[in-house]
C-alpha cells in the first residue's frame, strides 16, 4: 500500500450507532489531518495532528472525537451524529505541521463517504 | 478573515485551453495551491506557488500574482479525463491551515 488509505470507503449509519472511520498513511509523514467535504462547500479542516498531538481543533462537535495512536494512523470516532452530518470524510497527511516557512503539501486519502440516517 | 473565490462550473472541448481563476482575500499570504478532484476520489496536488509568475508542468500550468491577490490554473490539449473539480487553497497566514475555495468542476466534452 503506499500513499494515504481510508477504510471503509462507505458507512451508512443510524443517528444511535458509534462508528469509526480509520485512516493510514505510508509517506513518513507527521502531520495527520481530517476534512469534511459537504455538497456544494469547500473542504472544512476539522482537526490536526502533528507528531500524535492535537494541534488543531477547528470547533467540531463532540460526537466527533479524533484519536491518533501514531503518526500513521488517524481515528475519527463517531457517535450520535445526525443528518446534516452526512458528507465525504478526507483524511490527509503532510511531512510536517506549524514547523515555519514554507506549507508542506497536504496529501490525501480517498475519503468516506458517510450517510447518517 | 481570509476569502477564496473560483467559478462554480466551467465547460470546455476536447483539445482546448482553459484557464480557472482564483481570487483570494487574506491578511497575509504564505502560498496557494491547487489540487484536482475527481469524483468519488481523493484531491490530488498539482502545485503550489509562492512567488509571482507562472509554472509549468507538462499540461498544466498556475499562475500567481501577490499583487493582485489572483492565481490561475491553465489546462493546455484538455483531454477528457481533465472533468474533474479542481480546487483552489491558501494557508491560513502564519499557520499552516489550509482555506479552500468551493472548488471549479470542469466538464470537458468530445
């Protein structure tokens, strides 16, 4: 595998269920990030990782919580979301964050496509 | 506060050139992207411009003046699998977070 990998590729899931959404990145990277992508919105950054610790929170409700164990692999643990909430979920990595000069380049994975009934 | 406009939707032909603006509003600038999505997949990186002026790769090219607070992407020989969404991107100033703009989906036909 290489690159950054998202798993499932698709959820549908009850307002009462708890899922989680995995992602995995093979670069050497220490920046980990996820997005929302709604319908007709740009990318919404939700929250960031730099070396395992939360850097970022961009005011994301608590029904979303993130868990980054290492710097290869990102959690989001959902539970008693709610329609709205429905979108594609990005997961992407990057060689560093917040490190000064230059923004390294974000990559990023296929995403999941959640569907919150 | 920072601003990213593009246009919604563009069509083009097969074979054609076709340039996707990108105006930004920022308090400061650190750099911009652009990334091509195509649906269902993940945004992929096309270039990053930090100073004024234009780059080439290959079939794409992005263009940058600071001044003007203004990039483009141009999409020389468009072939069809260029129908993608193509996404424009600046970091946030002094920070590394990224602000996007909707995003420009492209429909290139025969």
């Amino acid at each position: 595998e290489t690159g950054v990998t998202q798993t499932p590729r698709h959820l549908v899931m009850g307002m009462t269920n708890k899922k989680s959404l995995k992602c995995e990145q093979h670069l050497g990277h220490n920046a980990m990030y996820w997005y929302k992508q709604s319908a007709k919105k740009p990318l919404e950054l939700m929250f960031v990782y730099n070396f395992k610790e939360q850097t970022e929170n961009n005011s994301v409700p608590s029904r979303f919580s993130p868990e980054c164990p290492n710097s290869s692999h990102l959690f989001l643990h959902l539970h008693t979301l709610q329609p709205e909430d429905s979108a594609l979920y990005l997961c992407a990595s990057s060689h560093d964050y917040g490190s000064g000069g230059s923004t390294d380049t974000q990559y990023f994975g296929p995403g999941t496509r959640l569907t919150v009934l | 506060g920072q601003n990213i406009d593009q246009p919604t939707e563009m069509t083009a032909t097969e074979g054609a050139i076709v340039q996707i603006n990108c105006t930004y509003q920022t308090s400061g600038f650190n750099g911009l992207f652009w990334y091509q999505q195509h649906a269902g997949e993940a945004p992929t990186f096309l270039s990053y411009n930090v100073l004024d002026g234009l780059e080439e790769k290959g079939r794409f090219s992005s263009f940058l003046s600071r001044s003007k607070g203004y990039s483009y992407l141009l999409l020389k020989e468009l072939q069809m699998k260029d129908s993608a969404s193509y996404l424009c991107a600046a970091p946030r100033y002094n920070t590394d977070k990224l602000i996007f703009g909707t995003g420009t989906r492209l429909q290139v036909f025969p």
